[in-house]
C-alpha cells in the first residue's frame, strides 16, 4: 500500500488543525476508566451502517476446551481456573484475572451482543496468558486446543468470526508444525502474537524462522500487549498496568521491529498495532531524531517514520481527536475498527467510535470494514 505520512482528511482536516484544535481533547478519555477490567455496560443501539460489513479485528475469545487443559494439566506449572456467579477466574504464573464476563467464552451471548452493537465480524484472538507460560509440550497442545476451538466457531457461523491463530512461539519448531497445521485449516486469516514472548522481545534471533515461514504464507501478524510488562509495581495501582504499560508495551514491540531489522529482513510481513499504535505516532519524530543522531540507534534501513505505512492500527485511542491525529499520521487506508472484546478497557461501541471520526463516507467505510475484508480475505 501507498505510504501516507501528513495525509490530511477529505473534508480538510488538516494535521495542522488536529494538533491545534484537538490536543487539549485528545489526551482526556471518551469514558470514565473503571476500576475492573471488565464491568456490565449498557447495550447500546445498533448503529446503522449502510453499504459496509462491518469488522471487528481485536475482539478475544477463549473457547472452553483451552481452560479444561488448565484444569487437566497446568497444575504443575501452578496454573488455575475456576468459575463462580461472578463469572471466571484463571491464573499462571505469569498472569492471572478474573471474575471475566461468560461472554468471553459463550457465543450466544458474543453474538447477542455483535448484533446489538452493530458489528458483523469478530476477528477471534487469544488475549491473555496466551500459551507461553507452560514448557514446549503443553504449549502446544495449549495452542492446538484454542486454534481449534476457534475453528469450531468460524465453522458454526463462517459469516460471524474468522480466526488469528496463536502458536508456541517459544518453541520454533512446534510454532512450525502448528503454523503449517492451521493454516491449512477453514476460518484462519492470520497469526496472534504477544509484543513480548516470555520477555524476549520480537527481534529475538529465536523468532526469525517463524517469520519467515508467515511471510510465505501471506498471513497478517496481529499484536497484543502481555505480561511481563514494563514498569513493574510502580503500574499496579490504578490500573496502570493496562492503562499505560499496554500501549507502551505496544510501542517498544514496534521499536523492536523498526529498530532491530525485523521489517527490513521481511518486506511483506504485515504487523497490526493494538490500541491504536500504542504512543508510536507519538513519538515518531523523537525516534526519528534519536536514529540520525545516535549512531547505536541506527540499525534500520531507513529512519523510523517511513516503517509507520508498514504496520496496520485499530481505533481504540478512546478520544476522537487523537484518533483523528493517528489517521492524519499513517493514513486512512491503515486502520481498522477494533474493540477489545469484551474489556471495559476497550470500546463498546466500536462503530460509533468510527461514526464520530470525521471522514467522507467512503474512508468510513475502509475503517468499518472494507480494509479488513481485504487483510483478512473475508
């Protein structure tokens, strides 16, 4: 796709107005940030969405045979699930949550609620504690056990969902035979990753057979933050850890890429940012400083800004300016409607986030759905 740097709006919207008109607005929240990670929220009113499928393209999903490998074997790595009337509980040693809605796991319920909302497509991913947790073997079978899960989902409504495959990354040659075994299979449009795996970051020299097998295969890479993050107990109050060590975490992944050759070694690889990119729109123009005057930082071939058309980017900013900023940076055609499913740090109302953004209605459309359609092959 064509890179896009300073695009400004059809209807006008200059870079120039964004950063004069909105900065003040964009750095406040469109809601109010709740205490829980995940919290009942009104239903709101299907939006109306002529001529557009709409897409979805961060909306988790654990389907009930991945906790039953808790139950059967992650007790001797300490791992936990459970259930109560406030919902479900789980923990590894590397994450733990709970109470989480039965909406994560019932699709009945998803369904019920993407109608309501107006989204036609969930992109089904693994959020956390993902699968790196448990040694090589488990790993796997962790793997294979929600990749077919979801499977079953896409198989059940193939008009609903679409799935990002999660693979044992920390095991090259599992990630291998799990990647070739998937992808084979009906409803797989892409790959789910963390923006670390157990603390090596994504230019880990361990990852780069398994990215080039992705780049062959032609399936997006789709990111999400996951613990261990950064800033440790100074982000546990408040929420901090979600809050702000997500994005960042989002941002020091795509550091990695830039920075560490990742997206030079593979020009056809497609990488798809959570929360709107993270803070690296943001900080474009530091990176770009630090790389023409720190020779250490210099290991790209080109300066960080020209890698922004590179990567993909969801809507959730929760303020319309910022969003509006995030477009007028990396361009209209390299975002994508994402809600965070079913978080209440994320957005439940994905399309009227989208409806609120001022575009011609055919740049709408591309974020609604269209751009989607196309990364995804729907």
């Amino acid at each position: 796709m064509k890179k896009s740097i300073g695009r400004s709006f059809h209807d006008g919207l200059s870079r120039r107005e964004v950063l004069l008109g909105g900065l003040a607005a964009a750095v406040a929240p469109r809601a109010t940030a709740r205490d829980a990670l995940t919290a009942e929220v009104d239903v709101p009113t299907a939006p109306k969405t002529i001529g557009v499928r709409t897409i979805d393209i961060h909306a988790h999903y654990y389907p009930q045979a991945y906790f039953d490998l808790f139950v059967s074997e992650g007790q001797r790595f300490d791992a936990e699930f459970r259930t109560s009337e406030q919902g479900f509980f789980f923990k590894t040693r590397a994450e733990s949550d709970g109470p989480l809605p039965t909406k994560f796991i019932d699709l009945k319920e998803r369904l019920a609620d993407m109608d309501a909302r107006g989204v036609a497509v969930h992109a089904l991913s693994l959020t956390d504690p993902m699968v790196y947790w448990a040694d090589g073997e488990l790993s796997q079978k962790l793997a294979v056990a929600w990749n077919d899960g979801a499977i079953v989902a896409h198989r059940a409504h193939p008009d609903r969902f679409v799935v990002l495959a999660t693979l044992p990354m920390l095991d090259p040659d599992r990630a291998m035979d799990e990647l070739n075994r998937v992808s084979k299979l009906p409803g797989v449009r892409g790959v789910y990753m963390g923006t670390n795996i157990d603390n090596r970051d994504l230019d880990d020299p361990l990852f780069q057979p398994i990215f080039a097998r992705i780049e062959v295969l032609g399936l997006p890479i789709f990111l999400h933050p996951l613990a261990p993050i950064v800033g440790g107990n100074r982000l546990q109050p408040f929420f901090l850890n979600r809050l702000v060590a997500y994005p960042i975490d989002t941002t020091i992944a795509a550091c990695h890429l830039i920075f560490g050759g990742v997206m030079d070694r593979h020009p056809n690889l497609l990488f798809v940012l959570p929360h709107a990119g993270g803070v690296l729109p943001n900080l474009i123009g530091r990176l770009d400083h630090g790389w023409n005057a720190i020779p250490a930082a210099k290991h790209s071939a080109q300066v960080p800004s020209a890698y922004l058309h590179r990567f993909m980017y969801d809507t959730i900013a929760h303020s319309t300016p910022m969003m509006e900023f995030i477009i007028s940076q990396v361009g209209v055609e390299r975002v994508m409607m994402g809600s965070d499913y079913c978080f209440a740090v994320g957005d439940d109302r994905p399309v009227e986030v989208v409806e609120q953004l001022r575009l011609s209605p055919e740049q709408r459309k591309m974020i609604l759905g269209g751009t989607a359609a196309k990364i995804l092959k729907i």
